[in-house]
C-alpha cells in the first residue's frame, strides 16, 4: 500500500460522502434537504416530467453511485451513475459560469463529475472492496464504461 491508494481513498471518501449526502437530501430530507416530495416539484418546474420519477431517480444515482465511489464497489458503475446525474446538473445549472458570484451553477457538478471519472481512470485502489477485480488499478476499460454508461444514462434522461 502506497500513497497513492490512500489519496485515491480520501478522494473517493471525500466525492462519495457528498454524492450520497446530496441524494439523502433529496429522497429521504435528510441534512437539512427538502425530501422527494419537494425535490419532484422542483424536478417538475424544471422540466422533468414526472418530478418525482426523476426526483427518486436522479437521489438513488447520488445516494448508490457516491456510497460506490466511497467503500470503492463495482467502481466503473459508480462512476457512471455520477456522470449520469451530473450531466443533468450541469444541464439544469441556472448559470454556466466556472467561478459563480451567486447561485449553483455548473462548476459543482462538473467538479464531481470529472473526479468520479478520474477515480474509474485510475481505479479505486488496493484500500477498496474492488481490489479483488480486474478494475482496482482502473485503465481505459473502467473509464470508458464509467464515461460511455454515464453518458448514455445522462442523455437518456435529457430526452425523456
């Protein structure tokens, strides 16, 4: 075990815990967060019909893919289901600016987006419940499954 495994461990732990505590707000009002009831209303005033499909949909990508990044289990899927979901918030962002004054914009979920991207490129690590698999030490395979999945999710919902 090297450093690398343990910065490869405080990024999944930091990214992870924040995806999961995001979708916990949203389905379940947990840490101060409006529940699902009020996140499919703000889902539905966004476009996303049915807010609460999408509301219950967008939570369960945050709350399994961010609990995945975290103990770093099936990783590429994961991540997928992270990009999946910050790609509609990205998409949704109020302003596309990298350094906002004001409201969200799109620098968080871009942010999140490319470090999940970044732990499949790289793989979990050997302090991870994958480092019996083949993806433990990431590479083109678990990255591009993380990115093409993650897209073809995150588009999927976009025209829906």
């Amino acid at each position: 075990m090297g450093a690398a495994d343990v910065g490869l461990l405080l990024l999944r732990l930091a990214v992870g815990v924040i995806l999961a505590g995001h979708g916990a707000q949203k389905l379940f009002g947990w840490f101060g967060g409006p529940g699902l009831d009020a996140t499919g209303k703000a889902f539905a005033e966004q476009g996303y019909e049915p807010g609460a499909f999408f509301a219950g949909l967008a939570g369960a990508s945050e709350v399994l893919g961010g609990l995945g990044l975290a103990v770093g289990l099936l990783t590429p899927l994961a991540a997928a289901a992270t990009v999946g979901v910050m790609i509609n918030a990205m998409a949704s962002a109020p302003e596309y600016s990298l350094w906002p004054a004001g409201p969200p914009s799109f620098a968080y979920p871009l942010l999140l987006c490319v470090a999940a991207l970044t732990i499949a490129a790289a793989g979990p690590g050997r302090l991870s419940l994958d480092t019996f698999f083949p993806w433990r030490d990431g590479g083109w395979i678990p990255f591009l499954v993380a990115l093409g999945l993650g897209v073809l999710a995150g588009v999927l919902v976009l025209v829906l």
